[in-house]
C-alpha cells in the first residue's frame, strides 16, 4: 500500500508544483510559468499558499496539486485548479486532495455554505468525479474570444468613470459569470484598481452597465472584460464595453443562461475558446464534516 501524504507545499516547491499542474492541462487553466510564479507569491503574501494550497506527495514526489479560493460575496469556497499526475491517477488522490481542500476552505472560513468546482467541457472524467465526492452540476459558463474592430452601437450609453457612492447601484447589476462582482467590498477594490466603467442610459441617467478591463500577461494582445448589466441592457453594455478596448481581441466569460448576450457576441463573430461547468455542493454542519 503506497502512503500518501496531503499537506499544504513547502516554499522550495513552486517548481515540481507547477510540473504536476502542467500535467492537468488541458483540463486545467494553462499557464506560463511566469504567470504561475506570479500567482504563486501573491497567495504565499496573502497566506493562501499555506492555507488554501495542497500536495499530494508519495515519499519526496509530488503526485498531486490543489489549489482553492474562497468567494467571501457568494459564501462559496471553490476548488479552482485539482491535478493528479496521469501516472497516478484512479489511486484514491483526487480524492483525498479534494477532501483536505475542502478541510482547509472551512477552516479559512467556517462560514462558508457551499464548495464549488469547475469542471472542463472537454474534461468528461472530472464530472463523474465530482459528482462521487457529493457535487451537483448546476451550469455552463463560456469563453468567448472575439474581434473588437466591429464598433456598432446599437443603442449609444453614456459612459463615465465609477465614483465609490455609485457602488450600492453596481451591486444591484447582473454579473456576466458566477463568479461575477456582487458584493461592496470587491467592487471597491476593483474601482480603486482603476480600468472600470460604468454605463447609463443618457434620457433618464439610470445605471445599466458596468464593465471592467484585465490585461492577462498570457495573451497581450488581447483584453478581458467581465461585465455586469441591468435587465433589458445586455447587448448595449457588451457593445459599449467592446467600443473602449484598444486591443484587437476581446475575451468574455459569460454564463449560458445569459442567451441573448451569447447570441449577440457569435453574431458579432466570436467564438467559443473554453468552457466550464460549475458543480456545487452544500455544506453539511460543521461538526458533521469534521466528524467524517
Ligand atoms: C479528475 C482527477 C483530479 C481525478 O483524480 P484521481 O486521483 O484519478 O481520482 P480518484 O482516484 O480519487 O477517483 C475517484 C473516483 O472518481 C471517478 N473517476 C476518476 N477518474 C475517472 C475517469 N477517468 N473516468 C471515470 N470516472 C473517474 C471514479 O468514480 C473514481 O473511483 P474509482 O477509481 O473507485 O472508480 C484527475 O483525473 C485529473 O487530474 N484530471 C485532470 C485535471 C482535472 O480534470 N481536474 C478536475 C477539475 S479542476
């Protein structure tokens, strides 16, 4: 019987680390190991590293990576990127990995009512996967990447600069993922990040749309904007979002239930470069949990 150890990483490790997550790849997020190092020492600061990061290891070899985050807005606790290397996998490690995530998401916040996963489109292993440790598929959420050039309007809005006193109206927009902005405290941080629109209707100046830029190092040319719209102002905002960006390509997640924003952006050329299925689960007491 092979003894697996599960424990957070040690800091010499970020190297075999990200050989293990490379292996998970397609079905994982890719990343250059620039962009990995990045993400690596901004949780080792934050004290994610240690608390919200795990190593399967058998002897000194790590066979598995995990690494979790929790969405405080949502109440969720998210197992964002698991991996078991190929040469070791249906051994009982994605499980275990899972299980201590879901350990250290607790402890992190004890508050939390649900564990969420994503889980790759072309990826079909993961989902009976998941769905064996308790977890339930609940939707689709796409990437589309597409052209910018194709500056339309169909209906002009008013855009301006967000101040801090219009943050109580952004909550009350439609976030284009689940993962989306709903709560004050994340709002503030990304407006104080600069890069932040918001969108009103110019007859009766009423907040419709708020869009945020993201530069992703891993794809320079390209620019990412996560949106948020009021009902009815979908494909106005998205027009209004894509008429800002100076790159040439456009990168969105949005979620499959939001129809006719997905119908406008394939019409307007996009394309479909990834795609996920979020699983959740509901959190039992806590003493259950630890008791299992
Ligand atoms: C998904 C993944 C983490 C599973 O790790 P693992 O160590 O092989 O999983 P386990 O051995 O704990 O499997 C537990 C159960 O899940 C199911 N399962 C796991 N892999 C499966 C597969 N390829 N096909 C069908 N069922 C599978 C089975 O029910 C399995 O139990 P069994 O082996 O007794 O039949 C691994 O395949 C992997 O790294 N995939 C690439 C990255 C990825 O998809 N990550 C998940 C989302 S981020």
């Amino acid at each position: 019987m092979i003894e697996t150890i599960v424990r957070p990483p040690t800091l010499e490790e970020m190297s075999s680390f990200y050989r293990v997550y490379q292996t998970g790849v397609p079905n994982v997020d890719s990343l250059t190991y620039d962009g990995f190092s990045r993400w690596w020492n901004r949780s080792k600061i934050l004290g994610d590293l240690l608390a919200l990061w795990r190593v399967a290891a058998v002897e000194d070899e790590l066979v598995g990576v995990s690494i979790s985050m929790v969405l405080d807005s949502y109440g969720w606790g998210a197992i964002w990127e698991l991996v078991v290397d190929p040469e070791w996998r249906r051994k009982g490690i994605g499980t275990r990995l899972a299980q201590e995530s879901e350990h250290a998401l607790l402890e992190r916040n004890p508050a939390l009512t649900h564990f969420a996963m994503a889980l790759k489109l072309q990826n079909p292993a993961a989902i009976p996967f998941a769905e064996r440790l308790g977890y339930g598929i609940q939707s689709l959420v796409l990437r589309l990447d597409g052209p910018t050039e194709d500056k339309t309007f169909a209906k002009a809005l008013d855009v301006k600069i967000p101040r801090l006193e219009d943050i109580p109206l952004i909550m009350h927009l439609t976030p284009d993922t689940y993962w989306g902005l709903r709560d004050y405290r994340m709002i503030e941080f990304s407006l104080r990040g600069g890069n932040c629109y918001l969108m009103t209707e110019p007859t009766n100046n009423l907040v419709v749309g708020f869009a945020r830029y993201e530069h992703d190092h891993d794809y320079p040319d390209a620019t990412v904007i996560s949106f948020s719209y009021r009902q009815g102002y979908g494909q106005d905002v998205v027009d209004a979002a894509l008429n800002g960006v100076k790159t040439q390509k456009a990168i969105l997640w949005v979620q499959a239930k939001h129809e006719e924003i997905l119908d406008h952006l394939y019409a307007k050329g996009f394309h479909r470069a990834d795609a996920e299925f979020l699983a959740r689960k509901r959190i039992k007491g806590l003493c259950q949990i630890f008791a299992d």
